[in-house]
C-alpha cells in the first residue's frame, strides 16, 4: 500500500493504476495527485442524460458539468488518456429506485447495463486545494488526512425534470486572514466550483452541527477559523436519489477520479473579475462578495455624497466602506424597515423638514424592486402627513407598490422585542435589517435635539429603542444616515461628533447603529444605497453569492431595477409632494422647492446626476 503522502507526488494515471489493484487503503482522495483536477461521477439511463445535463447547466456552481459521455462509453478523452470509469474511482454507491444500496470497488459487474448508460463527470473543489495552498492557505482536511466536510443545505437547486435536490456543500475551516486569499484563488476555477457561495454561519444554509457532516469527515478547525462553504458535485449524489431511476452509480463522497488535467495553471480570463470580501455581520457572522470594480464604484459614491455644502465638519465623522457594507448587507435583507421623521421645526405643522424622507422613499424603491419587504416606522402623529406622501408617491409612479407605514408606541419594557419579532420570539424577528436616514436620534442625556440645540423630545416617539433592542437579537442588522451627527445611528461616530459638530457636546446622538452612512446632505446617503444595491445586483460575484450558484442569473431583472433608481424627475415630483403637505426646508425654513437651505435645482438635481452617471 502506498502512504497518502506518496500519492500526493504520483501521476493520475499511477494513482488511477493503484486504484484498479485496489492498492490504495484510504477511501478519499483529497490530496493525491496534487495540482491535477479531480471529477464527481454520476451514471445515469441514456433516458435520463439530457434532463440531468439541463439540471447541471441550471445549477452550474454545485454541478460544473467536464464531459458527459456516450452511452456505454467507459473511457473520457478529454479528461485522462489511458482510464475506465467502472474501475478508476476509489469507491461508488449504487442506487436502485433513488434508494442508496451499497459501495462498491468496481463497476465492471454492471458492465452490460452500463452499455445503456451515460457518465457524467463534473468538478469536483479537490481541485483547488493545491491552488489555495499556493498561496498559504491551509487545507485542514489534508493536514488532518481526513476526507473533507459535506453538508446538506436548505437551498433548494432549480429543477429540471425529475431531478430536485436541495444544495450540498463543503465545508472548510480557513483563517480570517487567509480567507481573501482562498476566495481569489478560487474564484477562476469556475469549473471546479469557483467562489464560495457562503462565508459565516453555518445556519444560513440550516446546518445545525459542523461536526455532523451527510457525508465526508467533521474536520477540526483551529482557534481563529472561519467556516468557508463551496458548493459540491455530491449534489448530484442528492439528485440522483431524486430522480428515483431503476439504477445509477454515483463515485462515493470524496472518492473522485482523478484527471490528467493540470489545474495549477489555471488560466484567468483577460475580464476576471476580482473579488473582495467584506464581513456584514457579527451576530450571526456573516461576510460577503463583490467584485473590486463594483466595489470601487461603490466607494465613489460614497465619496461624492461625503462633501460638506454647509461647512460643518462632517468630514471628520467619515468612516470608509461603510456605504458599501451597509449596501451588502441590505443586498443579503429579506425584510427592512426604515424610519425617518426629523421635526426640527417644533414652531410649525407640521414641524418635519424636506430631507429624510426622499431618502427613505428612494432606497423602499429599490428594495421593492429586488423582491425585498420593506415597511416604514414613524411617529404616531405624523401617520397621516407620511400616509398622504407614500399615497402620492405612488399615484405618481415614484413608488411602484404600496409601502406599509406603521407607528411604534412604548408600552411596556418587551415593546420593541414585540414589534421587531414574530410572537416576542428573538429568534424570529420580523425585519433583517433597520435604517434610519434623518431621523432624529437621542442624546446622552436622553433628549434629542436639533442642530440649534432646542430640545424637541415632545414630538418624537421613541423608536431609538428599536435599535438598542436589536443589538440583543440574533439576525437583525443597523444603517444609521446622518449629516450633522444627532440623527439616531450615528451613535457610531459620535466622539468624533463632539470634537467637530457645533453643539456636538450635547447634540450628539447615543444610539448607534452597525453602519454609519456620512452624507453632506441624509437624502445624498439614501439615493447612494438605492444606487448601490443596483450596482450590488448587477455584479456577477456578488449576485452568484446571493443565489448560492443555484439557478439562474438574475440579470433579466435589470430593466426594473434601473427604473427604481432615483431621477431628478422623480425626485423633483417628490419634493413638489412634500412642500405641497407644507413639509419645510431643513435650515431656512422656506416652504420652497429646497433642502436644507440648498435649492432644488442645480444643487440637489446635479448631486442625483453625479450619483447616477456612476451608477449607470
């Protein structure tokens, strides 16, 4: 018998020798013949063949489809010159009626049924690990000589046929540090299953315990370790039961074929894209992918909202990339909730002002339009000037549904948790992801104040609490917007508030939130995460991570999402709504076509331009 240290120097060809004598102890194959590409196996009816070839097209990540033989076809060309695919992987399974009814060693028994049958051979993430090694990252299952982790997921892949199957996965533990490196050396290798399709908790996927695998070994992660997942061809193991044929093979989990082909060399497409990885979330952990392109547009609007028309000092409350992590992890929401409502004119009715709202409305446009929930929270009194704005908004082709408006009333300490959670319950919350965008925020001292420093506590509800009870439940995400540093959320910056905002002493909101969005203007913050999130869904990496590598592109929809971004059309008939409720400008007061003190036209309507010749 030969050490697996021994195979990882051989040739596939002496490996796929060994294999024949059955000369191998080990039942996996990670690690042998390292830097050649390794296949999944799935032998199927010639009756079959072509739904399963449409399923694996359907659901490209898990099942990269390398060769798909002739009926009775033993050998594969394109992949090894001297093989047989009844003898050459180091274990099968065989299913009779979809039923799993034992290994076996070799195929050559069945050989004249199989004269019937077609072989698939799909990429297998063995593939990369030499790859990712290259580049120091380590493979915990070949340090562990251990076959590598697989998991059934809740993700259901798109069907075709008869064959539906939910997502099966690999799991592989990999240092914070080192997961960029993992992701880039991978994401190439589109034929062995690419990118990861999820970083972070293993709940996303409904994995409940890493250390009880479906198939493959539990593999110990060091201190530091993050849970890595691919997408793994021994989903077409899961779809081959599905399909409830007579007979079928499938190689067993982690036994593949090893291929003559050389995967070190893995070319990179003159247009790859590079992907960044960003962490979205602590509790659950959660990160996600984007292209650096998207990703560096992205912090271009972040830049272009960051200027400061009135001098304030906002500048210095600037944090980076928080509009693109903010936008990612909307990107990721189910559900949003967003609240908005600054009455800093406590002398009129009503005593809101023109920014806020625009911003809120812009990003529930775009969140509609991505198939997203979306609700507004505001104060109790002003239900109905807000009901007449979303009313009118919608009558004028601003929104293209409806938006649920609710109010939030304290009654007793379990308030917030009941409104945010189905039934009270912390592990079921209603919303993914809460923004607020000039809202206005408490105080240290509890009150809240506006930019002169009059406290105007009496005219806001307090949905602050919202956001300090979802620091305590699993799941639920925060974006504050703010351009003067005591609008709620920006509780995140605000040493830097005090230092640098006149009044920033006592005005400085407390509360924080995850994500501290910094705009000259709180409506500049909201048209740049509605323009995000298009740029997000347009992205090839990221929008491949959002669908786990199952399906289809959703790059159809692209048409509808462009025509939810926010038009200085739209944002001029909004505006009209707004001063026709008698909604006034932030700084003068006027009740005219203006946002704080800064005028409609060539200011506002210019910024909408900038934002959207970047986006588009």
């Amino acid at each position: 018998m030969v050490c697996l240290q021994g195979l990882r120097c051989l040739a596939p060809a002496a490996v796929r020798g060994l294999i024949r004598l059955n000369k191998i102890s080990v039942r996996n194959t990670s690690g042998m013949s390292a830097g050649y590409n390794q296949a999944n196996i799935v032998i199927l009816h010639k009756s079959l063949a072509d739904d399963f070839e449409k399923f694996c097209h359907a659901n490209s990540g898990p099942l990269p489809l390398l060769y798909r033989s002739t009926p009775g076809e033993f050998i594969c060309p394109p992949l090894s010159k001297d093989s047989d695919i009844r003898t050459d992987c180091l274990q099968y399974r065989r299913y009779e009626n979809g039923v799993y009814t034992g290994d076996l060693t070799s195929l050559d028994s069945y050989s004249e049924q199989m004269r019937d049958m077609v072989t698939f051979y799909l990429g297998c993430s063995f593939s990369f690990e030499s790859a990712v090694q290259k580049l120091g990252v380590p493979v915990r299952n070949v340090e562990q000589q251990c076959n590598v982790s697989m998991y059934k997921t809740a993700v259901p892949c798109y069907g075709v046929g008869r064959f539906a199957c939910n997502l099966v996965v690999t799991m592989r533990p990999i240092p914070q540090d080192k997961i960029n490196a993992a992701v880039k050396a991978t994401q190439p290798m589109k034929k062995y299953h690419g990118a990861p399709v999820h970083i972070g908790d293993p709940e996303f996927f409904g994995i409940k315990d890493l250390t009880k695998p479906e198939y493959g070994d539990p593999v110990n992660a060091h201190p530091g370790d993050i849970p890595v997942f691919w997408a793994c061809g021994v989903t077409g193991v899961e779809a081959v039961s599905s399909c409830k044929s007579p007979l079928a093979f499938t190689h067993s989990p982690g036994s593949m074929f090893i291929t003559d082909i050389k995967n070190v060399d893995s070319p990179v497409h003159q247009n790859e894209e590079t992907p960044e990885v960003f962490q979205i979330s602590s509790n659950p952990l959660q990160y996600s992918l984007v292209s650096k392109e998207i990703a560096d547009k992205i912090r271009e609007l972040e830049n272009v909202i960051g200027i400061d028309p009135g001098d304030r000092g906002i500048k210095n409350l600037l944090i980076k990339d928080e509009l693109l992590k903010s936008s990612l992890s909307l990107s990721h929401a189910k559900s949003v909730l967003i609240t908005t409502g600054f009455p800093t004119h406590y002398q009129h009715e009503p005593p809101e002002e023109t920014d806020g709202p625009p911003g809120a409305i812009a990003m529930a446009a775009m969140l509609q339009a991505l198939g997203k929930q979306v609700a507004i929270v505001t104060d109790e009194r002003a239900l109905g000037l807000n009901k007449n704005i979303l009313d009118s908004s919608l009558q004028q082709g601003i929104l293209q549904a409806p938006v649920p408006l609710l109010c939030y009333k304290e009654q007793a300490p379990d308030s917030a948790v009941r409104f945010l959670c189905e039934n009270s319950n912390t592990e079921t919350p209603r919303f993914d992801h809460l923004v607020a965008i000039e809202r206005a925020g408490r105080a240290n001292d509890g009150n809240y104040y506006n930019a002169r420093k009059i406290n105007i506590k009496h005219l806001v509800d307090p949905i602050d609490n919202l956001f300090l009870a979802s620091q305590h439940i699993r799941g639920i995400t925060t974006t504050g917007i703010g351009d003067g540093g005591n609008e709620l959320g920006m509780g995140k910056v605000k040493e830097a508030v005090k230092k640098y905002i006149h009044n920033g002493d006592t005005i400085a909101c407390d509360v924080e939130a995850d994500f501290a969005v910094i705009a000259g203007v709180s409506n500049w913050g909201g048209y740049a995460v509605s323009c995000a999130l298009y740029l997000l869904n347009t992205c090839e990496i990221h929008e491949r991570y959002l669908r786990k590598a199952v399906g289809f592109p959703r790059f159809s929809q692209g048409k509808n999402w462009a025509s939810a971004l926010p038009t200085v059309d739209k944002e001029e008939k909004l505006l009209n709504i707004l001063v026709w409720q008698g909604v006034r400008s932030g700084v003068t007061g006027n009740l005219a076509m203006e946002v704080d003190g800064l005028p409609f036209y060539n200011t506002h309507s210019e910024m909408i331009q900038k934002l959207l010749n970047i986006t588009m």
